[in-house]
C-alpha cells in the first residue's frame, strides 16, 4: 500500500551525516563501517532505495537548523545567519536530488495529483519513480527575521515547526518553558498570510497553547507520540490531542524507542528487552483514535535516521520499507482495511487537499 511518512531529516542526514542516500542503507551502512564520530554509525534505515521499496512515494522532509544563544548548551549555530545559510545548503541538496531524478517537490495541489498519478502508474517502474517531497523547516530559528518566511516560501517551504529541542527565537521546544511572545506571533501572523503549515511537534506546553490561540491556518503534528504513554513532555498530553483533533489536524507517529516506549535509557536500553516493536506504536495510535472516536487524526511521521538509527527504534525494522509491515500489525488490531489506508496515507493527502485548496 502506497505510503506517506510525516518526518524525515533527509538533508542533514546527506550534508551533517555524510550520507549518500541514493544509495541503498545497506551500502550507507558498509561505507560507515568502522566509524565512531556518531553513535548511529552503521545503523541506517533509510535511503531513497529504501522509500522506493517500501512504496513510500511521498514524504515531508526537513530542514533544520538551530541558533544557540552562548548560554545554551544544546549544540547549533552561534547566529541566525549561519543557521539560515545551513538550510539553504540542504535545500540545495533538495534540488540537486531533483536535477538527478531522485526526488521532486511537491508544493501544491496540481503537483500532489500529478505525483499520486505517477506513483498509480504501475507501467513505470519503482526505480524510476521519484520520491515527492514536502519541505518542512524544523525549528525556526534559521529565519533571521519573519519576513524571511516569504523567501522561503518562494522557494518551496509548505510547514514550520517554530521550536525544537530547548530555548528558540520564536518559540520553546522539547525540555524548556516559555511562551513564543511577539517575535513568534509575528512568525505566526507570516505563516497564516502564505497559507504554510503550522506544525505543533516540539513547542513546550505554553508554547503550544499560545501557538494555537494566536493560528488560524492549517495544524499538523508531524512526529508526535502520547504523554498518556510515555510521560515526558515531548509526548502531547490528552488535552493537547484533543485540542489538535478539533482543529483537524493529523499527528505522526514516531519510530524514536524513547518516545514509544517508558523508562528508556538512551545508550543503554535495547529494542528488544524493552519490548519496542512496531505494535507498540499502534498502542499510541489506538490511544489518539480512542480521544477522538475515529482514525482520522493519526498517520506515519517515522523520524527514522533522526540522529538515531537501529539501535533506538523498532525491533522489526531493518530498513524504513519494512513500514509496509503496519498493514498487518493495524488489520490484526481490528482496523479495517479502510482504516488502514486512511493511516497510511489518506489522513495526510484529506489534510493536504484542504488546506491547499484555495492556493
């Protein structure tokens, strides 16, 4: 079945990680061979091969860089302006994968018909079939200032995170507190002009709140698990999730084994004597369609190879094709098979086509 994956860090993983992901993740892997400079080295799920095997022809892919005040401990860049020039590297990754064939964009509703058309087509073969691709900026500090929003737009961006992990310029992430204040209203304010996606992973509490008081465009949450589940503030509580179904949104989940599973001890727990397989991540879909009566608010945003890799997500996955394994995970749980294509994809393209419908 055709799918779509919310969250994926392509472009640092091609221009941080070193990594050519035209090639297979088994040759990713062989080439880090004896590598130790990260802890994932070696341990690579995913590639453009892979997607392609799997029949994940369209996914949201990142840019990301974070701007680290000198106080901040969490590693990044020390100005706005380095971290802007970081993410137009990776958007010129971006383009150089659709110079080659690998990949294309998709930034509206003529060329997300145009895609799903290809992919149907089953007389072109996979390997000619280029993975679309959705970019999405991961953190917002790279945007030296809110109007730097519109020439990222020009250049295709369709979502923003406004945090990530810690402390950021126009919001506060995972582990930290705060409200966006006026800097990230007026982020909030460009946004809803260009009609781009908000995307509410990351924002701390507060930030989260005053994110959707101030919105009145399009939420997603692209790579976000239960804190009913898994009790850390990265997690959205049930609150929260009610909040973004009645918004209409669609949240991802997420194939990080901290996020899926609790008490997970980060280099020294395993996949398989916590128990982290794929079924665990139906746990928190079946928790999300519980609160909202329905399986119309959950998809797939994997964040694999998000600076992790084998050691630290699902037990039954070798590379990221083996997503095509939830079609029996979900049918054994008592999801129809029409529930499961809305999982897999049709969540992501009902939330697509109606917040591009009028651009």
């Amino acid at each position: 079945m055709f799918i779509i994956d919310a969250h994926l860090d392509l472009s640092m993983n091609a221009l941080e990680w070193n990594r050519d992901l035209t090639k297979s993740s088994r040759e990713i892997n062989q080439r880090e061979a004896g590598l130790t400079d990260k802890p994932d080295r070696g341990k690579a799920l995913v590639s453009l091969p892979d997607l392609r095997k799997g029949n994940i022809g369209l996914v949201v892919a990142t840019q990301i860089a974070r701007y680290v005040a000198p106080d901040n401990p969490l590693p990044g860049w020390h100005s706005p302006e380095q971290a802007w020039a970081q993410t137009q590297g990776q958007l010129a990754w971006y383009k150089a994968m659709e110079a080659k064939g690998e990949m294309v964009q998709i930034n509206d509703l003529v060329s997300l018909e145009k895609h799903l058309s290809l992919w149907k087509d089953e007389s072109t073969p996979a390997e000619k079939k280029p993975i679309g691709y959705i970019l999405s900026l991961e953190g917002a500090d790279s945007l030296v200032t809110p109007e730097h929003l519109h020439f990222a737009w020009q250049s295709g961006l369709r979502a923003v995170g406004p945090a990530h992990y810690g402390p950021g310029r126009y919001a506060q992430g995972t582990d930290a507190k705060g409200f966006m204040g006026t800097e990230g209203r007026k982020l909030l304010k460009e946004m809803e002009k260009l009609n781009i996606i908000l995307d509410a992973t990351h924002l701390c509490d507060d930030s989260f709140w005053e994110a959707l008081d101030h919105f009145n465009g399009p939420v997603w949450a692209s790579h976000n698990n239960c804190r009913a589940l898994v009790n850390h503030n990265r997690q959205f509580s049930d609150e929260q999730i009610k909040a973004l179904i009645n918004r209409g949104a669609v949240i991802g989940g997420a194939l990080d084994a901290w996020m899926m599973v609790p008490n997970w001890q980060r280099g020294l727990s395993t996949p398989r004597e916590m128990q982290c397989n794929l079924a665990v991540l139906v746990d928190h879909f079946d928790h999300i369609c519980q609160l909202a009566g329905n399986c119309d608010h959950i998809g797939i945003g994997s964040d694999l190879d998000g600076a992790f890799g084998k050691e630290q997500c699902p037990y039954d996955l070798e590379t990221i094709a083996d997503l095509q394994l939830l079609n029996g995970e979900l049918a054994d749980r008592g999801y129809t098979e029409d529930d499961i294509a809305k999982i897999l994809h049709g969540n992501w393209l009902r939330f697509l086509r109606k917040a591009w419908k009028n651009t």
